[in-house]
C-alpha cells in the first residue's frame, strides 16, 4: 500500500506544484502591487490584474479539486484501471490509498494558500503598516483563556469529517455508475447518481435529528434533551456550539459505510 500511495503521489505532484507556485505568484503580484500605488485607490487598470488574479486563484482551486476526484475517476474509465486492478492489493487498500493521496492534496494546497499570502504580509508589506496592524491585534486584549480552542478544534473536525464524506460520496458514485453501465463512454452518470446520493444522506441525517433529540454542549460540556428550535435558539442567546448526537452518529457511520460499499463494488463488480 505504500507503494501504491508513493506511485499516487509521484504521478500528481507536478500538477499540485504548478498549482501553488502560480498562486504563490499571483498572491505576492497582488500585494506588490497593493503596496506599489499611493493613493488609497485602486486605478481600472489595478482592479482589472486584481480581478483577473482572484479568478484564476479560483479557478485553479476548482480545477484542482477536479484533478483530484479525476485520478480516482480515471481508474474506472481509462485503461490505467487494467494495472491498478491487477495488483496485488485489496480493493480497500487501493481506496484507501487514493483517499489519503487526495486529503493530503487538499491540505497542500490550503496550507499553500495560507503561507503565500502570509509570506506576501511579511515581505512585501512596508515594515510600518505590518507594525500598525500587530498593535491593532495587542489594542484587542484577546487572551489565549478567551480563544475558543474547544470550539475550533470541534469545528475543525467537523469539516474534515464532512469533507471525507463528500469525497467518498463522489467516489462511491463513480463506482456505481460505472458498475450500473457497462459502457465506459457513459462517464458523466455518476454526477447523477452523486445528486441521488446526497440527498439521500442529507434527508437520513435530517431524519437522525429528528429521532435522537440530544444535544452535546461542546462549549459547556454536558448533553442537553432539547427540540432542534430550542437548541438553534440556546446557541444564538448563549453562544454555545450545540451539536446533535444523532448528527454526530451519522458524521462517523455514513464515511465508514460509503468506503465500505465502495471498495465492495470495487472488489467485486469491477470488470476492468
């Protein structure tokens, strides 16, 4: 299996290397520029290369998160599938395999993003504004007790856990469609099939709400017997994160099943 991801990572990276070198360039071109002119305002000419910047930024992270479901994609309609399949791996090791190449992508490119524009603050801001906007930050008096870390670290989570079921929703998908038909020139089913699918888990999750109304107060530790309404309105009036139990069986059982049914059809319906 490590192997396998070593192959994985070693056919992408150039793509993930171009993607954030040319975002390292665009985000540090709009910041010398920003601190190039000396009027506050931004000329027609300036607001036409900040636009055109922020747009190919955006595009090329949709164009990366395309790249990424499409190494899986590739497996099941392209003749690379005749070698991944023939190797000596378990259909969950090879799933397992492009999932961990994927989310390690996605954390590139975001930890990418974030140091790019972090090193276009330091360098290219004068020395004098970055020192007015550190005392701006001290003037808050926001001490480390009063940052919610709790909440953050849950919410964190949170978005990994939802950003693990999506991929596999897409990736489970894939692999129905291209078990249901046969034909490998019908590619774009599986979107169908993904739309059938989450709506499916959204309304199996709305319906875990509805039977378990617990709640589990991660701001204030305890779990609370509360309505959805009563629990929306205690968070609003009170700031706590509320999160419903039932919500928090489905968030671990629909990935682990979704990764499940996927490598079975992997494993056993595959015709490469």
């Amino acid at each position: 299996m490590r192997k396998f991801i070593k192959y994985e990572i070693k056919g992408s990276y150039k793509f993930i290397l171009g993607v954030l070198l040319l975002t390292t360039i665009l985000n540090l071109g709009s910041f010398t520029y920003l601190h190039s002119i000396d009027t506050p305002y931004v000329s027609t000419i300036g607001s036409i290369f900040l636009g055109i910047a922020f747009l190919i930024i955006f595009g090329m992270m949709v164009a990366t998160a395309f790249y990424i479901v499409n190494l899986f994609k590739k497996e099941l309609y392209e003749d690379r599938g005749y070698l991944t399949f023939t190797i000596p791996l378990s259909a969950k090791k090879i799933l397992g395999s492009k999932v961990f190449v994927a989310f390690l992508w996605f954390v590139v490119i975001f930890i990418g993003f974030i140091l790019s524009n972090a090193l276009g603050l330091l360098i290219i801001t004068p020395r004098g504004e970055l020192n007015s906007i550190l005392e701006s930050l001290k003037s808050l008096n926001i001490s480390w007790k009063e940052v919610p870390w709790i909440e953050g670290f849950v919410t964190f989570i949170g978005l990994i856990i939802n950003g693990m079921t999506l991929l596999l929703t897409i990736y489970f998908s894939m692999t129905l469609g291209r078990v249901s038909i046969r034909n490998k020139k019908f590619k774009g089913i599986w979107f169908f099939i993904f739309i059938f699918v989450s709506i499916l888990l959204l309304m199996v999750m709305v319906k875990g709400i509805e039977i378990v109304p617990y709640y589990l107060n991660v701001s204030r530790p305890g779990i609370e017997s509360i309505s959805t309404y009563h629990a929306l309105a205690t968070a609003n009036m009170n700031g706590d994160l509320l999160i419903n139990i039932g919500s928090i069986i489905y968030s671990i059982l629909a990935p682990v099943l979704l990764f499940f049914l996927t490598s079975s059809l992997m494993e056993n319906s595959i015709d490469v």
